[in-house]
C-alpha cells in the first residue's frame, strides 16, 4: 500500500476518508514543524470545534521524557535491562500525553496500514485514537468497547466520549 508522505494528504485521509460522518468538519488534526528549530522540530495537536483536546510538542516531550528517564536511573532501573530506562521513559511520557509531531506521523503511518482490528489495540495511544473516531467503526462495535475504555488512558478515554456524544449514544455532561 502507497503511503501519503505529505501532512496535507495525512489530514485530509484522516479527516475526510477516515473520520466517521458524525464529527466530520468538527475534529482538526494539526501537526507541524519549525523548519527554523535545528532539527524540525514542531507540535501536533487534535482539536474539536475548534478547541484543542489533545496537544503537545516535541520540547514538552523532551522535557517529560528526560525527567521520568533520570528518575527511573535513581531508582536503579536499567542495572539488568540498559535499555528499560529509555523503553519506560517513553512508554510513561506517552501515557501522560506528551509527544511529538514525528510521532503524530509514526501513528498515522501505522493506522493507515493496518486493519481498524489492529488500530484498536495498537500498543500506540494515538492510533488507537483515530480508530475510533473511524468511520469503520460503527456504533455496534463502538458500545461494547465501554468496558475496555475502564482501562484506557485518559486522553484515549476522552476520545471515546467524543465520539460517543457524537453518535448521540452518550448525553453530555
């Protein structure tokens, strides 16, 4: 399968052949990068009417990421397993939110090459996040889902609702 190497074509597959008929022309993907920063470096973000629900850049990333990794070395992680630390760092940075816009295009590229099946319980949030808001996901498969979004992250959770809301198979709050 060809793969959509411009942000421009990222988008438009998401928010267009993707997205599910109840939130097109409300959900934004956004994703871009400083050409003036040494190495590209930029933001990414998802937004519902207009409001950002979900952003965050690659120096907040940074900035978490190296946090959690010092922590983890005092606490003597990677003595056994020299990449653990770095592995957990980023696998907790992540779940807390944080990344980058190269990650942004990493989910993207994995989304649109694998199954909604796959998505579903892709190890990565941001995929798991587009897939459901997949038109392929329809709101028979969406409802049983509810159990398992007990165990989701907060910011993959929040999607959910969203598109739940949306479908008009949840009130809002």
């Amino acid at each position: 399968m060809a793969g959509v190497s411009t942000w421009s074509g990222m988008r438009n597959k998401l928010e267009n052949d993707y997205l599910c008929p109840a939130l097109r022309g409300r959900i934004q993907y956004f994703a871009t990068s400083y050409w003036e920063s040494h190495d590209q470096t930029g933001r990414a973000a998802i937004r519902l009417d207009g409001v950002e629900v979900l952003r965050s850049n690659y120096y907040a990333y940074e900035q978490h990421y190296w946090n959690r990794y010092q922590a983890l070395r005092r606490e003597g992680v990677g003595e056994v397993d020299p990449k653990a630390p770095f592995r957990l760092a980023h696998e907790g940075t992540l779940s807390d939110g944080c990344f980058d816009n190269g990650f942004f295009y990493e989910a993207f590229h994995e989304f649109d090459n694998q199954s909604i099946e796959k998505s579903l319980v892709s190890k990565n949030p941001l995929v798991r996040i587009f897939a459901l808001l997949d038109r392929r996901l329809g709101k028979r498969r969406l409802l049983p889902l509810e159990e398992s979004m007990e165990q989701e992250l907060d910011w993959v959770r929040a999607f959910y609702v969203i598109r739940m809301q949306a479908e008009g198979l949840m009130e809002k709050e």
